[in-house]
C-alpha cells in the first residue's frame, strides 16, 4: 500500500432495512432445523408471530448439536469459529459464528474503523485490542476456537491494522501474560507515531497506562481513544482523559460476542446498525424501533445470521431520538436486573449463586467500584483454602477469568458481618421493598452496598 493506508478503508457498505436483511436472513436458514420446528417463517410478521423469544439456555440443545458436527442446524452450513461467552445460568458457553454472521460483525465494524481514520484524519499507527490476549489456542475439530483481530476485521482492514499496527500481532499470542505485558509496555513506548488506541474496557487501557506514566509525552499525536465509555465504564473514563488530556474519547457501541447492536455514527452517537434485526423488551412487549419512544429504557432482544433468534442479551439501552440520517440512537445504560459488570466480566446472579452454593449460611457478592473487584459479604468466616475456592469456580466465567489474569480486577475479598442477611433486609426494607418480598440473593450490583456493610462492620 502507498500514501497514508487508513485512506483505502473509505469503502461504503450497503445498508439494508432490518426488514430486508432479516427476510435474506429467514430465506438462507428456511431449511435449518430450528426455524423448521416453527414453520419457517418468511415475512417480518409470520417471524414475531411464530417464533419465540428466548435465552442462551433455550439455544442451548441445538448449540450442543452443533458441536457435535450438526450442520444446518441454527444456520446453513456449519460454523466458522467459535467464540466463549460467559452465558447467563454457568461457566464458559460457546457461541458459534457463521461465515454470514462473521461478515455481518465485519459490515458494521470496517465502517466505523474508515469514519473514525477519516474523522481524525488518523495517518500514524493504533493499537488494537480486539481478541483477548494470552490465551491458548484451542480448536473444536478443525473449527477455531476464538479469531485473531485480523479474522475479525476480515482481509483488507486486518491487512491495513497489520501495517499500522503499534504492537505486533505475535505480541498478542503470547501466553504468559507477563511477558505480554512487558513486551506490549516496549512497543507502546516505542510508538511516538501513535495517533488511534481502541479497546474494549478503560479499565484495560488504565492498566498498561501504570506502566507508562509519561503517556502523553510518549504519544504526542495521539488522536483518539476508543473504548466502553456507558454505563458501569463511565466512571473510568474520565481516569482516561486526565492521563491523556490531548486525546477524544470516542464511547464505543454496545458490541457482545453474540452481537453488534450500535456503533458509533460521525458525530460519535451510538446508532443502531442495519446488519441484524433488533427488537425492544419494555414489560411484557417487544417493540420495533418505530414504536420507541424518547428517553425510554428497553432490554435488547436481537436476531443474528449467526442463529441467535430473538435472544434476549440482557443489555439495557434508552433510546435517545435519530441521528441527522435517521438512525435511532441507543444509550447503553447497562444490564439488567441482578447482573453486574464492572469491566466486561458479566457476572449474573444466577451463576454467582451456583459458585456460592458450596457455602454455608448468607453470603452474597458485591462489586468494590472504588478497587474494581468483588467482596464476599458473609455470615461465617471462611478459610484463604475456601475463598481461593469461590474465586476458581468465578473463574469458569471466561470474562471474569480474563479481567483477573489481566489485573482489571482485584483477587476476591471476604467481609465478615455476623447478621449480614438481617442487614440486607433491614435496608430493602428503608429502599421501598415490602417486607416479604425481600429474598436472599447471591449477588447484588449496587454501588451503595460495599461502603454500607464497611460502616457496619466497624
């Protein structure tokens, strides 16, 4: 490539109507077994009208026959690579990507990666942060098991990132993650032309700043910095732009493993992306997107090419009018009820409970947002061999155990309060919930709690 290779990502990507893309969508996987069991349905209406909303756990039979080999099972074909999710009721889950879907991923991503170099004129080089770093390669049969950035970004952006790139992408497979470390710590340094950082979490990007100090006199022409900037991540943002008062801030849209809902528009407003079909869980309905209304909250059901149909993904979104181009804008404003997620580690209370279950008498997980980690409330003291035990069992979830290997969070920590659970009656009670509705949970997101049970204990 010669002259400044961010300039050839300026392609345009057609855009259809969610409705169209979503009837191509039900014509390609007519034949598949999951759409079979309810009618094949063709139109937008005959799709809502037949098809249920659901969960990982109602997917879950036909991901398992997939991994047996099953073709044509939740899409056409077999799958293209794998990718780990945290899940909603366990430990690691895998969510299989069809070559649609991936290309999909890759409609809504290049876009914004050619608006985000020609917004700010990016001519230097990035660093990306895409796939998690340090992580074995794995395989199911000949199918991969997580995608490298260029997989991702698909031939000709990897290509242009490979050019561009701050840190080698050798660095990034890597598997010893102090070693990772210190050889991504060397290249950033190194890398006075840096002008584009995007990752997922502040959090990740705050911990490789402690390493680099002098970050702005390092990266003089840095531009702009990419990364979660809604709900439990704002707080960290504003960490970011003290170290890097020269840089933008770009939120980045609310991305998942199962699905691309917005990216960030030329004016930096998260909107709606056209590759999927998105619909709006307020009580007991699912809306369209013409049927939302200004500055309401609703749960994010999505339908992929990668079989994921009418999922529910446990995001939260208010919906913040349309853009100049009549995109809507969604506002990520976090999970739902009983979840939390301080860096990406998307810990539900249903899989907490299960990694508590082992453990005698109340004891409940509450996020530190001061020290991002978590703190074991209980009402019988445990020994080091036991809360070493509730960590590993936390650590099936693969984002939790990604977000500890990396330092995001801090090891588990055990608070003991004798009457812990009369405590978190006491106060459900004062906040409004009638008395017998109060229920022991396993985990609470809160940030009040922490601070509250710290004054009791003293």
């Amino acid at each position: 490539m010669t002259g400044n290779p961010w300039k050839s990502l300026n392609i345009q990507v057609s855009e259809p109507s969610q409705t169209d893309w979503l009837h191509a969508t039900l014509k390609r996987n007519a034949n598949t077994a999951y759409l079979r069991k309810f009618g094949s349905p063709r139109t937008i209406q005959e799709y809502r009208n037949q098809v249920p909303p659901g969960s990982f756990d109602e997917l879950a039979p036909y991901m398992n026959r997939i991994l047996t080999g099953e073709r044509d099972v939740l899409f056409e074909g077999n799958p293209v690579a794998y990718e780990h999710t945290g899940g909603s009721s366990g430990g690691a889950k895998l969510i299989p990507y069809s070559r649609e879907g991936l290309l999909d991923f890759q409609r809504c991503i290049v876009p914004w990666l050619a608006r985000i170099a020609n917004t700010y004129n990016i001519s230097g080089r990035a660093y990306f942060s895409i796939s998690p770093v340090a992580r074995e390669p794995q395989s199911l049969g000949e199918i991969p098991i997580g995608l490298s950035d260029v997989d991702y970004l698909g031939e000709h952006a990897g290509s242009v990132l490979a050019l561009q790139t701050a840190v080698p992408f050798s660095v990034g497979s890597l598997k010893d993650i102090t070693t990772w470390r210190e050889e991504t710590i060397k290249h950033l340094r190194a890398a006075t032309d840096l002008e584009l950082i995007s990752v997922w979490s502040p959090t990740f990007l705050l911990r490789i700043l402690e390493d680099i100090p002098d970050a702005q006199h390092c990266w003089p022409r840095l531009k702009v910095v990419s990364c979660w900037a809604s709900g439990p991540a704002r707080r960290y943002v504003d960490q970011i732009q003290k170290k890097l008062p020269h840089a933008t801030i770009q939120p980045k849209g609310l991305l998942s493993t199962e699905a691309v809902v917005t990216v960030p528009d030329n004016s930096d407003k998260p909107v709606m992306v056209q590759h999927g079909f998105v619909e709006f869980a307020q009580d007991h309905d699912l809306l369209l997107e013409e049927e939302l209304k200004h500055n309401s909250e609703y749960g994010v059901v999505v339908t992929t090419a990668s079989g994921l149909y009418r999922y529910r993904t446990g995001d939260r979104v208010r919906f913040e009018g349309r853009n100049q181009c009549g995109q809507p804008i969604l506002e990520f404003v976090g999970r739902d009820s009983l979840t939390c997620d301080l860096v990406g580690e998307k810990l539900t209370e249903t899989f907490v409970s299960k990694c508590l279950e082992p453990l005698p008498e109340f004891a409940m997980l509450v996020p530190n947002f001061s020290n991002p980690g978590y703190v074991l409330i209980c009402e019988q003291k445990f020994t080091s061999d036991q809360l070493c035990k509730i960590e590993k069992a936390l650590c099936t979830n693969p984002q939790y155990a990604y977000a500890r290997k990396l330092g995001q969070l801090t090891p588990l920590r055990m608070l003991h309060i004798c009457h812990a659970y009369s405590v978190v009656e006491r106060t459900m009670v004062d906040r409004g919930t009638r008395l017998g509705d109060v229920k022991p949970v396993a985990l609470r997101s809160e940030e009040f709690w922490l601070p509250m049970f710290k004054e009791v204990s003293q």
